[in-house]
C-alpha cells in the first residue's frame, strides 16, 4: 500500500515592496515611516508576505554606541518594528477599534555589525485571537547573524483618550 504525501504547508508569497502598485508601496511606507522613530534609524520594509516581514537598516552613525559599534538598542527597535509588522498583518488588526502592544521581547545579541546595513526578518509562530508570537533573524551584509530574538505582542482594544 503506497504512503499518501503529507500535504504542503501553506506558503508565504514573497511579497516584495518595491514590487507593489505605486499608491499600496507609498500608502505602506507612510505608515512605516510615519512614526519618527522609524523615520530617525531609516528602517525600511523590503518584503511582506501573510506570515513574514523583512525589514532593513542601515548601520549608521548616530545608531551607534560609545563602542562605535551599532547601539543594541537600535537592533531592538529594528526587531520590535518588524515583529510588530507583520503581528498586526498576521492578527487582522483592525487599526480603527484595536491596536497592538508589544507584551514581551527577548533580544540575543550574537555578533558586532560588519557591512552597510543589518536586515531583519520576521516570522510569525503563531497568530491567536489575541496574542500573537513571533520568531526573528538579524543578519549584517556579509550574511553574519547578529541578533535572534522571540516577541510577543497582544492585540487590545483602543482607550478614549
């Protein structure tokens, strides 16, 4: 009796940002680089698929720490965006009722930065109701792995202000 494939896995269409229509690549980048946080280290989505987010930085002067090597915290708020990113694609968030909050992020600094620019990509473990994890990769140019980090984030309604 032959053995039935296991069926495939549901893929996550590489979705390049540059390749998007003109007004969702402009509408998309607004939003990213509303926040000047964003604005300040020049993050900048290059993919977004259902389930994963690919974010890069440049490695620049003022990112960096009294070491002159690129500050952690600036690898962190590069992981938190990305994470964050694709947790509010991945969880459906409906911008208008609810938001998303970062409920819990564990950072693995592994390497220093070598090259122009470090990379983050996102990877989303599992999507609930409410609770969405995810897992995230930091490489350099040269392909070195900087920084590894599993985050969490809850999707809550938004207060009256």
């Amino acid at each position: 009796m032959a053995q039935s494939a296991a069926p495939e896995p549901p893929s996550d269409p590489l979705l390049r940002v540059a390749d998007m229509p003109d007004a969702e690549r402009a509408a998309l980048r607004e939003m990213f680089q509303g926040s000047p946080l964003n604005a300040m280290l020049a993050l900048e989505i290059v993919e977004l698929g259902p389930a994963h987010a690919l974010v890069s930085m440049p490695v620049a002067a003022d990112a960096l720490n009294h070491a002159g090597t690129l500050h952690g915290g600036a690898i962190a708020t590069l992981i938190d965006q990305t994470c964050g990113t694709i947790a509010a694609r991945a969880g459906g968030l409906d911008y208008t009722t609810h938001t998303l909050v970062t409920a819990d992020l564990h950072v693995r600094y592994l390497a220093r930065t070598r090259g122009a620019a470090v990379h983050a990509r996102a990877e989303v473990v599992r999507a609930g109701r409410q609770l969405i994890i995810v897992d995230c990769a930091v490489t350099d140019d040269t392909g070195t792995l900087v920084a590894t980090a599993d985050f969490s984030s809850m999707i809550v309604p938004k207060r009256a202000r």
